[in-house]
C-alpha cells in the first residue's frame, strides 16, 4: 500500500541510497520533532526567508521552536536530514488531499536555503533562477522519496499552493511547482539529465487556484500554543465540556485532555478524530471562530 504511517525514520538511508545526493545527518534527528507523524501524504517544499543553516530550523526562532522541518537544503546542494517526528513548518493551508490545516502532520517539509548570500530583495525576488547544486538536491530528493513512498510527482506540493490564501505563502519563489512536479516525473520515469546538468527552466511562477475557505478554516490549535486564540478554545471547552478548566492561555496537557474528551464523545456529528488537536473540524462544532 503507498504512503507510510508514522515517523519516517527511513530517511537518511534513503537519500544515501540514491548516490547522487550529497546528505549529512544532524545528531539525534531520529529521535527529534513535535510528536508523531499520521499517514505520510506528500512532500511540501519551502524556501527559507534568507540565509538559513540546517542548524537554524533544527534549534527554531524566538517565535517558533524547532525543528521547523524535517530535510534542508543549503545553496551548494547539501541536503540535511534534521528530524524524524512532526516539524512546525505548514501551519494553516488546504489542499484536496490534504485534511485543513493539517500539513504539519501529513507532510515531510523540505527547507530551501534562499540561493542568493543577501536574502531576499528587489533585486531577486522575481526573476533569478535558483542554483544548479539546489535545483538538483531538490529534483533527486524528492524522488527518492517518493519511490519510497510509491507516490507519484503529483504527491509534491509548494507552500504558496498550501498556504497562498491562508499565509500569504509565495516560496518557494522563483520556481513554478508544475515545473518542479515535471522535473521529478521525469527522475521518477528514469530520464537521465546529461552529466546531471541543469534542467529547462522558467522562472515566472504560476498562480494557483486555491479553494474557497468558511470561516473554521483558518483554525489551527495544537499542546504547546499559548495566547489569545488559546484563551478563546480554553473558554468553549469550560462551556461545553469541562467545567473546571482553568482559563489560562496556555494549551497544557490539561487543555489537550479537554479536547480529547469533546472529540470523542458519542455525540459528535460527524465523529471527529480524538487527536487533541483543534482544526477546522473540531472548531466547526465547537462554534470556536477566532
């Protein structure tokens, strides 16, 4: 059966087996990430917001701790593999085949180093092509584990695709996904690139419809979250199913629970999935708008 259930710690053997990618393993990256995977459905590539080490989306941002992915790739083509378990790196988005919101636990995230040493400006925004070392990386990569995954180039979304409407996501900028899904259908086919030499090219990206989203959709709530959003959640779950919950703003192993317990109770229409986590579905029946 295609696709694969739980952490891909198969990773890094994976991209060894290639023997055209250059790969190097982070320390402990089998055993890092927020929790575990659901059913594998596809890979998301990104591009970082400048220059990036694979160190820096192991350790995170003030904002966001890590891993904020599991692969990066830096300019000169060096794939790192960084963690195993769930990254932090889709956030809110929708894709047909892709539960709301839910990218994170769906998902192997591939950060691209932004190509160009100054980070992102006017002057590269639009129009300059990636490097050849990274536009390699990436095609090979992603092959390789898609035939692990017996999945086809179509399994390969872009965050602009996911998240375009939600986010505002343009990356990875400069690269037009159908593009990329047609360079590793063809790796995929077994086309042979002479010499690995770069691959035809467009740079103009293309926009991609993205469906329509209610007013649940943009609801994403996971342990470990702290804010307002949280005190809303924390405040419907006291009025519906746990009484005693303690309004704090923190989404603690305490807040979870309460989630767990509305998601599984027999009067759930449709059931939803005890997951403790709060996405569209279960923000639907909670009446929980942000």
């Amino acid at each position: 059966m295609p696709g694969w259930t739980g952490d891909p710690t198969w990773l890094l053997d994976v991209l060894k087996a290639d023997g055209q990618i250059n790969v190097r393993a982070l320390g402990g990256w089998d055993s890092r990430g927020h929790g575990d995977f659901k059913d594998i459905r596809g890979i998301m590539v990104h591009h970082t917001g400048g220059p990036a080490s694979a160190e820096s989306i192991r350790d995170g941002r003030p904002d966001l701790r890590g891993p904020l992915s599991q692969l990066h790739i830096s300019r000169d083509g060096v794939v790192s593999v960084v963690a195993a378990g769930v990254s932090w790196h889709a956030g809110t988005g929708s894709l047909p085949w892709i539960p709301a919101n839910m990218g994170n636990w769906h998902l192997i995230g591939i950060e691209c180093e932004w190509p160009y040493r100054g980070g992102i400006g006017e002057h590269n925004q639009r129009d300059e092509p990636w490097r050849r070392p990274q536009i390699l990386a990436i095609r090979n990569t992603c092959a390789a584990i898609l035939r692990k995954l017996a999945f086809g180039a179509d399994r390969i979304t872009t965050h602009k695709e996911y998240a375009g409407r939600s986010q505002g996501k343009w990356d990875p900028g400069n690269m037009d996904p159908n593009w990329l899904r047609d360079e590793i259908a063809k790796d995929l086919r077994g086309v042979k690139f002479p010499g690995e030499g770069t691959p035809d090219y467009t740079p103009p990206p293309t926009p991609v419809p993205v469906p329509p989203v209610d007013q649940y959709a943009g609801v994403l709530l996971y342990r470990g979250m702290r804010g307002p959003a949280v005190v809303k959640l924390q405040q419907r779950l006291k009025a519906v199913i746990v009484s005693q919950l303690v309004v704090d703003g923190d989404f603690g192993p305490k807040t979870e629970a309460a989630v767990r317990a509305f998601q599984s109770s027999k009067y759930r229409r449709p059931p939803l999935v005890a997951d403790g986590i709060v996405g569209p579905a279960t923000a639907a029946q909670l009446g929980l708008v942000l």
